[in-house]
C-alpha cells in the first residue's frame, strides 16, 4: 500500500476504510475485519458515526497486528473543548480498545478549536494520538489555527469528489505542508456518479470501474482517500487501482465534472451550525 508522509514524519496508507453510516454493530464489525482482511490498513471512525465500540471489535478481530494499522476517529462538536477532549478522547479509547489512535481529528470547525486543539497537542506528546489534524475546515481557520499554535495540523479531511474538486484548497492545504484526506470521494452516489458517461468512458478504456476511476484521480493528486462499502467484493475492487495511470486527457475530463459547491451542505450556513451544535451525542 502506497503511504503519504505527514509534516511529523508519520507515514499514512494512502487509502483508507471509512465507515461512515454503518451503524449496526454487527454490520460495523464485520465490515471492518473484512476490511482489513481486504488488505485495509487505514480505518476511519468518528465519535458521532456511533459505532467506535464495534469498529474496535472489528480491529481486535481482524489479527493483524496493532502497529500496522493506522486507526482514526473524530472528536464531535460537544466535546470541542480543552476539557471535552481530553475526557471524551479517553472514552473513544475505551470503545475502541486501543491504547492510542494513529490519527485524530476535529470534526467540525465549531465551538471552542483552540481549547480543544490545546489538549490535543498535549495527547500528541504523551504518544496517545501519533498525529492531530482537522476536518471541514477552511483554508483561512485552517492557517489560523497553525499560525497561532505550537502544532501545524497534519491532515484536513474535506469533502472532495469529481462534482466538488476543491482544486484551490487543496493546492494551499498541500503548499501549507498540510495533507487533504477525501470524504464522499464517490458522492454518496449523487448525479449518478456511478453511471456517469465521462467516468464510465474513462474507467472502459483502462477496465476499470468508475469507484476505481475515482479513487485513482485522488490518489494521484496525493490526496488520501476514505472509500466506503459494506461489500467485501467492492472493498477488493476499491483498493485495486495501483496498477494503471490516468492520461492528461482523462483529468482534464474529469475536471469539467466539477460543479465547485459541496454535494451536501455548507459549513457556512448558519442553520447547519444550528443544527451541530444542537446534536448532542452524550458522548
């Protein structure tokens, strides 16, 4: 599996298992161990996905040895503070059954980021998180937060898909020694990405599905990627894509697919930070 190197020298497999909506405990599981048994080294989890406890179970199961693995979750937006880190971080650990997390993260740019970043620095040097990073941030409180901080944050995971390229972000995120990490790589499925005659053309001429097409435009803009499925032939099939290289014609195609707005929300909308900050997980 091809790694990226975070800004403090940790290395991260370029593709990662998310799971995202799988909220059966069973289900969660299994689709972690299958997963992993897929050839996943990287799984992604969160506090607010509901279903840490269950993806622990998954990694436990699996057999593959703890440091080969590279295991993140999320911290929601009630427990973005100082204090709500550091307590609601030692219960993620506890669902998970890990003694650290390889990757940690800020899930939403809300409530108190400077607190909460402040205690995260603190896991880092203790060595129960090996990198601390953020997700749906913006450039501006991206370099904000790093300016004002002693840690730079290693990763931003953003929403990036062919219908929302985010080509400027990423190029400042990367010039900032910062790597973007794609959620929604596929859309959930909107605009019928998965029948979509520019990808479908594409993935025809190398053999490959669009999912496939997909996440090898990602990976070749060093971009890492969380790809979702439930089904252990799809995991298989998302992860084979080290073995053909798109043309300079195919990304240009795929660049006009870009519609420049997210797929879902806006993290400017002020309902939607209404709606956050009203969802409280007790946690």
């Amino acid at each position: 599996m091809k790694t990226i190197r975070l800004n403090n020298g940790v290395e991260v497999p370029i593709l990662g298992f998310g799971t995202f909506q799988i909220t059966d405990p069973e289900q969660a599981e299994d689709s972690v161990k299958e997963a992993i048994k897929a050839g996943y080294r990287h799984i992604d989890t969160a506090q607010s996905y509901m279903n840490e406890e269950a993806v622990g179970r998954g990694i436990q199961q699996s057999g593959v040895p703890r440091e080969e693995l590279f295991i993140t979750t999320k911290i929601w937006v009630e427990n973005v503070s100082y204090e709500g880190v550091k307590s609601s971080f030692d219960r993620s650990l506890k669902r998970l059954n890990l003694d650290y997390v390889d990757l940690l993260l800020i899930h939403q740019p809300y409530n108190d980021v400077y607190g909460a970043w402040r205690a995260m620095e603190e896991l880092q040097e203790k060595g129960k998180v090996r990198a601390i990073g953020i997700s749906n941030f913006a450039v501006d409180r991206v370099v904000d937060l790093a300016e004002f901080n002693k840690v730079t944050p290693q990763v931003n995971q953003i929403e990036i898909n062919p219908f929302h390229q985010q080509v400027e972000t990423v190029e400042i995120l990367k010039s900032e020694n910062i790597v973007p990490e794609a959620w929604a790589p596929f859309a959930e499925g909107k605009n019928d990405i998965f029948t979509h005659p520019v990808l479908v053309k594409i993935g025809e001429k190398y053999g490959k599905s669009v999912a496939q097409v997909i996440v090898r435009w990602l990976i070749e803009q060093g971009v890492i990627v969380l790809a979702k499925s439930v089904k252990p032939e799809r995991m298989k099939e998302n992860m084979d894509v080290f073995d053909f290289e798109l043309s300079e014609e195919d990304k240009k195609e795929i660049a006009t697919l870009d519609e420049e707005k997210s797929q879902f929300f806006s993290h400017a909308d002020p309902d939607i930070v209404h709606s956050m900050a009203g969802r409280k997980l007790g946690i």
